[in-house]
C-alpha cells in the first residue's frame, strides 16, 4: 500500500486511505476509506486522480447502502435513472426477477452504451450477494491498447469511425447490424476517440457492439478488427477480478472495457450505479430508449417460447 502522489495535504480524509495496485496496468485497491462518511473535497480530487491513472477502484466495504454507492458515484458525474424508477440504481442478479442475467452466458468485451451519441462515463457494481463459485469480472484496458499500436495503423485510424449497435441478445454474441432489428440503437463514433477524463485516445472497437469501421471494404474492416480486438485482449492487457461479498468496482467506461465468462450455478446479485459526464438529459432519453428496445426484445423471446 502506498500514499500516492495525488494526495492533497490540505485534506487530512485524503491522506487517511491507501492505493494499493492491482497489477501493471488496470486497477487499484482503495483501502482505509469509510465510504459512509460524507465524502469531502480533497478525498474526491484523489479518487478522480487515481480513476485518471488507473481506470479502475475497487473498495471492500460489506453492507454498502445504495445511498452510499450513489454518493460515492457523485464524486465522478451524476446518477442516471437506468431503471425508470426514481431510485437511480438497478440490480443485476441470475434469482431476482427481470435481474438481467437470468441467462448466465458469456458477456464479451464492450463499453456500455457505446450504442448511443453519448457513452456512460463510469459505472460501478456492488456484489450484494455471490453464492459459492462464480464468474471473474475481465477489464481491458483500451488506453493502453490505443498507446501500444503501430504507426502506421494509427495514422489509418485516426479519422476512422465505427458503427457501434445493440441488440440484447445477452451478449455472448457479436452485434451486427445486418441481424439486428432497427428499434435497437445505434451509433457512428471514432475508432481512437479522446478519452475526456485523461485527454489519452482510447480504442474504442469492442467484440460485442462493433459492426463495421464505416468507409472501408468489409474484408479490410474485419480484419484490422480482429487485429485490434487482439490487441485488446491480449493477456496482459486485461485484469482479472475474483469478486467477494462486498466488492465494490468503479471504473472509468471508456478507458476499460468489461466482460465475463459465464456464470456458474451460485446466485449472483450485483447492484449497478453509471455515471454521465455532459448532457444528463440526453443520456436518460438515451436510456430509455436502450429499455423500451429491451423490453420488446424480451417480449418478443417469451412469445416465441
């Protein structure tokens, strides 16, 4: 554990916790900081400094209220209303009904809401409840992706732009925008975007929501995808986390990607706070409309059952 060098000496509660990296590249455990206290100036000021570094915080605090997760998200932007409800919080569990993750399959790599104008800015997931073994959660570290390739891909990316999409298919597979109906979002974004929180491009290309890079032959776009999608999930690009009971992880939605491998047979319940930066009203539409196509596409399924 170490004090880094973003702490500020004029707030005794910022120097009173430890950030303890999780590996080379992603992730840094915070350790000693009472998340239900109020959370003052300087502590927050360290925390974006430290999410600016290292894309992700992970907390350990058992019996975390929803209140205090939605405090703690403040300090990075402001809660979006993702259930419609008010409460400005949502679960994502394989025993709670409409809980999402009712399937269980393999999540691939993406950024959420990367289908929309405007990507969720941070996100975090509180592990209420994990019954016996179950999956990791992966973060690919898409900074590092965009810093690592060549010069000459880069110059060809540079004014490159995407089509990402959704399709709720529950996310084991690859959206393409041939097989997805046109009620499900969609949106054109740069391939090495500027990541506002650190001012670094990012590589925003994931497994799951990338259909095409616009403007280029189809042989030539998938195959620089699945180059980029090498890069980016290499290895040491990614880190692994083995949640316990009372895991809190937040991180920085377009710095890190995130995906899973399926789930086992224990039950999982993660309580989810996402973060926007910029146009609040704009990304609730935008919400809303991702869960009116959602809804129909659940609909659709149980028909058919």
């Amino acid at each position: 554990m170490h004090r880094d060098r973003h702490a500020d000496p004029a707030g005794d509660q910022s120097l009173s916790f430890g950030a303890r990296p999780l590996g080379p590249h992603i992730g840094v455990a915070i350790e000693g900081l009472d998340l239900g206290a109020p959370i003052d100036e300087a502590t927050g000021m360290r925390l974006r400094a430290l999410l600016a570094e290292y894309h992700l915080l992970v907390f350990h605090a058992p019996a975390l209220t929803s209140e205090q997760q939605l405090r703690l998200g403040a300090v990075f932007g402001e809660p979006v209303d993702e259930g419609g409800d008010g409460r400005r919080h949502v679960h994502l569990s394989n025993a709670r009904e409409g809980g999402v993750l009712a399937h269980g399959r393999r999540l691939l790599f993406h950024s959420d809401n990367v289908f929309t104008p405007a990507p969720l800015a941070v996100i975090s997931l509180y592990m209420e409840r994990l019954d016996g073994e179950n999956a990791p959660t992966c973060f690919a570290n898409t900074a590092r992706a965009a810093a690592g390739l060549d010069a000459a891909l880069r110059e060809e990316l540079v004014a490159a732009s995407a089509l990402f999409l959704s399709g709720f298919a529950g996310g084991h597979l690859r959206y393409r925008d041939a097989d997805v109906e046109s009620h499900h979002p969609r949106a054109i974004h740069p391939v090495l975007p500027i990541q506002p929180r650190t001012g670094r491009p990012v590589l925003l290309v994931s497994e799951q929501q990338t259909d095409r890079i616009l403007d280029w032959a189809p042989e030539r776009s998938e195959s620089t995808l699945q180059r980029l999608f090498a890069a980016l999930y290499a290895p040491d690009n990614v880190y692994v986390h083995a949640w316990r009971e009372g895991d809190l992880c937040l991180w920085d939605n377009l710095a890190l990607q995130h995906g899973r491998p399926a789930l086992g047979s224990g039950e999982r319940t993660l309580r989810r706070v996402a973060m926007v930066d910029g146009n609040v009203e704009a990304q609730r539409a935008w919400t809303r409309v991702s869960r009116d196509a959602e809804e129909r596409e659940r609909a659709k399924n149980a028909s058919v059952v």
